[in-house]
C-alpha cells in the first residue's frame, strides 16, 4: 500500500510540474526543435594577380655615410624587415622625441630592393629628428607595400633601435613626407581609409607629399587620355582596348606628330600639345617647356599602351576616360566646334567594376588618396612636371573642398621642368612650414592651384621657389643652374 501510495504520489507530482512548465511555456510537446546552424564558412581568399608571384630581394647594407658636415653626431642602423630593407638615423643627443617616415618614389620592375636618405636630411637631424625609410618588399607599383612597410617600420622603430643597442621611447609624433610615387604613399598613409584599414595603422601628425601622386587613379587616366588623343590626331584611332598593338603603331604616331620626336611637334602634334596642356593642369608657367622635355615624354610613353591593371597590381582594367574632355583647338581658351566635333568621336575606355575594390585583407591594391584626413597637410609640386602633373594638385583640392577638409590642406607650386626637381631648401622650407602648423603656428601660406587665371599667371610659383643649391639637391648644382638659367626668370 505504501509502494503503491508512493507511485500515485510520484504521478501527482509529475503532472503538477509539467503542468507548471506548460503555464510556462516549457513543456517538452510544445518546444520548437533547436536551430540547425552551419559551421563557419572558410575565408573567401583573395584573388591572386601577377604582382604576388614577383620575387624580389632587399639589398642589405653594412651602413649608409654619415652626412659631411651634420649639426651633430647619429646613429645609423641599416637591417631587413619582413623583407623591405630599411635605413635608420637618430640623433646620438638632443633627439626630440619626433620620428620622420620618408617614403621613396617609383623604384621600377627590377628584382632588388633599395633605400634612399630624404632630401630634408640635413634639416631633420639639424632640429632633432630621427627619420627612418624602407625599401618596400616590392617594386613595381605598389602603393599598398609602400603604405604597409613604411608604417611597420614606424611601428618597430623602438624595438629595432634596443636590437642595435640604444633605448628609445616610443616617438612622440610620426610625421610622414616623400615624392612621386612615395607622394601617394605619404597622402594615402594619412587618409581615413588606410588609418582605419591597414594592417599596420600609424596616427601621423603631418605630412608633406612632393610631386606626388594625390590624384592616386587619375594620373592612370592622365596617361589613357593622352594616349587616346595622339592615336586619333594621327589617324590611328583606338577602336578597342586593350588594343595589343600599341608598340607596333607607336612609330606611326610620333612621325605623324613630331618633327622632331620627342622634343618638338608639328602643326597636328601642337593639337596634341593642347590637349595635355589642359589634362596636365590648364595654361601655366613651364608647360612648354615640360612639353619639350625628353625626359617627361619618355617617361609618359613608357607609360602607354598598357591594359590598365597597372603592370599586374591589378586583375582587371582600372582605366576611365569617360569623363574626359579634350581641347585640341589652341585658337581659343573655351570649347569650340572642333573641340566639340573631336570630342564627339574619341573613343572611350570604361572601367571594370571593382577593379580596385578595398580588399577584405586590408587596403586596396592602389590605396586612395581621398584628402580624408585631419591633420596639417603641405604638398609641393613642380609646374613643369608632365610625368606626375600639377593637375594631381588640382585633383587633391578638389576632393578636399568636397570633404571640408581643406582648411588642412596648404599647396604650393614650384617653378622648375623636373620631375621631383626640388632643391632641398624648397623640401626643407615645406616640411618646415608644416610641423611649425602642426605645433600650433598659424596655418602657412601657399598658392591658388584652381583658380585658371592665377595659375596662369606668368609669375604663378614665384613666391615659392628657391633656387638656392646644395650638395641635397637631387640635381647637381651646376647642372641645375644651367637648367635654370634658360627658364623665365620671377621679376
């Protein structure tokens, strides 16, 4: 009786608590079955390109000279890291505590990685700065490993200095400057998207890109306008692209428009002139002389003829001319019916899709230089440039009117041919003005590169030119001096 007392006690409880889970909303009938929920997908990998089977090679130094001559004593250290070669210079006393990241231009295709010193040398160690530089783990084009490297390098910077023996504490401020192609890494390495994205992140205080790329695909498209004028003003018109045979009607071209190629055109290449004037940045001083340089219209037919992934840093075409308009009509500085009429049957090259989307690895594959930033920013640039043009000045203002970010930007044109032709006074008085700026001076002077009566002014980049030579120079002095004494002079 007890046993069976028992059992209808253990029932009556048991109906009483699913009773209760089912007041509840717990009993065991009711329940939905449990989601069914599918492992994680493996990590889509990146598509490959030409660009990662490349092979290159630092070239390791034993040490780099002293500068003749310096305000004071350094220590220079010289090293690999994760494949880029790097140069290093510290001050051995006074070191203010800031470090200058300097970032080298276009290196080309070749196999072995090299470093260079930056032209301000002589002012940074003067004033206590240490400075540091990569290689890059890559040539070609690669504006990414540029972006990368340089911050690692800052980002090791202590740590390299304990491994040759010298405690550091971690810098103060990182500044960033550099030309050319290392222009773009210095305003790529400052813009939102690489101080958000970049496997290696440095906040920098201040930048100076010279002769840069700040234009970032722009200069691309530079190149492809060019390319599409010439072909049509010497009746080989682009009819496809990629057209394959570039190389093979290159000849054809440059009969048809110079007399003396590449330093003199003809009556139909001064239509050729034209245009690229008004590409490169408008009517300005030095443009005819730009034109008439070997040099630059070497370097930009080299640049020709491409498929627009840029010598395989991309997979697919970059390249828009799209938006394009050409003046080929020098009788007239606004559109006239032949401008209209060539206009209206060029041939257009249009851009792939997301051919240079941000990867899901970091940075895109040619970072953007989309003047989204917040610190004190001096650029320099030379008028006569046709290789990386003034118009990339240009470009950058307008992208940072758009953004309200101009009020940090001070731009500052600068009469010379070369390109990159910079004395070190004209570096050194940009880097100078910025650092001043970012320490809480007054925002420095500069020039109006937008406004198309300014610019072409015939005095347009006097007020910051400095011909004054030094053993810096990037040109010899007396070879400068020869150069400048056949441009126009500043009253």
């Amino acid at each position: 009786m007890n046993d069976s007392l028992s059992q209808r006690g253990r029932l009556a409880l048991g109906s009483l608590f699913l009773a209760t889970l089912a007041a509840c909303g717990g009993g065991s009938d009711d329940r939905p079955a449990p989601p069914v929920v599918a492992p994680p997908a493996p990590p889509v990998p990146e598509e490959t390109r030409p660009q990662d089977a490349r092979v290159f090679t630092p070239v390791v130094e034993a040490t780099f000279a002293a500068l003749p001559g310096a305000a004071v004593e350094t220590d220079r250290w010289t090293g690999v890291l994760n494949g880029a070669a790097y140069r290093i210079e510290v001050p051995q006393t006074g070191w203010n505590g800031k470090l200058v990241m300097w970032a080298h231009g276009y290196a080309g295709t070749g196999p072995n990685l090299t470093v260079g010193n930056p032209i301000m040398r002589r002012y940074l160690l003067a004033n206590g700065y240490a400075w540091a530089a990569s290689s890059y783990t890559k040539n070609y084009y690669d504006v990414r490993a540029g972006v990368e490297d340089t911050n690692a390098l800052a980002l090791n910077f202590v740590s390299i200095a304990a491994a040759k023996g010298r405690t550091l504490a971690t810098p103060s401020k990182y500044f960033i400057t550099g030309v050319s192609m290392g222009g773009h890494i210095t305003a790529a390495a400052i813009d939102i998207e690489a101080r958000s994205f970049a496997n290696n992140k440095v906040r920098y205080a201040g930048a100076v890109p010279m002769c840069g790329v700040v234009g970032d695909n722009e200069l691309f498209n530079y190149f492809a306008g060019y390319q599409v004028v010439a072909q049509a003003l010497a009746g080989v018109p682009m009819t496809r692209f990629p057209s394959n045979d570039f190389a093979t009607i290159a000849p054809t071209i440059q009969a048809a428009l110079w007399s003396t190629f590449p330093t003199v055109s003809n009556a139909q290449g001064d239509k050729l002139k034209t245009a690229v004037m008004h590409l490169s940045g408008g009517p300005r001083p030095f443009y005819a002389e730009g034109w008439a340089s070997a040099s630059h219209q070497g370097s930009i037919w080299s640049s020709l003829g491409g498929d627009g992934t840029i010598s395989g840093i991309l997979n697919h075409n970059i390249l828009d001319t799209t938006a394009l308009v050409y003046k080929i009509d020098g009788s007239s500085d606004s559109a006239t019916a032949v401008d209209a009429a060539f206009n209206a049957g060029i041939f257009k090259i249009s851009p792939t899709a997301d051919a240079n989307r941000r990867r899901r690895d970091g940075l895109r594959f040619i970072p953007v230089t989309g003047a989204d930033f917040d610190v004190p920013v001096v650029s320099i640039h030379t008028l006569g440039d046709l290789f990386v043009p003034f118009k990339m000045e240009q470009v950058f203002y307008e992208r940072a009117k758009a953004k309200g970010t101009d009020k940090w930007l001070v731009q500052r044109a600068i009469r010379d041919v070369g390109h990159c032709a910079f004395t070190a006074a004209e570096a050194t008085s940009a880097f100078d003005a910025m650092v001043k700026w970012e320490a809480g001076g007054a925002k420095p002077e500069g020039d109006d590169v937008v406004t198309a009566a300014i610019v072409a002014a015939p005095t347009y980049g006097c007020k910051f030119t400095n011909n004054t030579p030094s053993l810096e120079d990037y040109t010899a002095p007396a070879t400068r001096a020869g150069f400048q004494a056949k441009y126009p002079a500043c009253p």
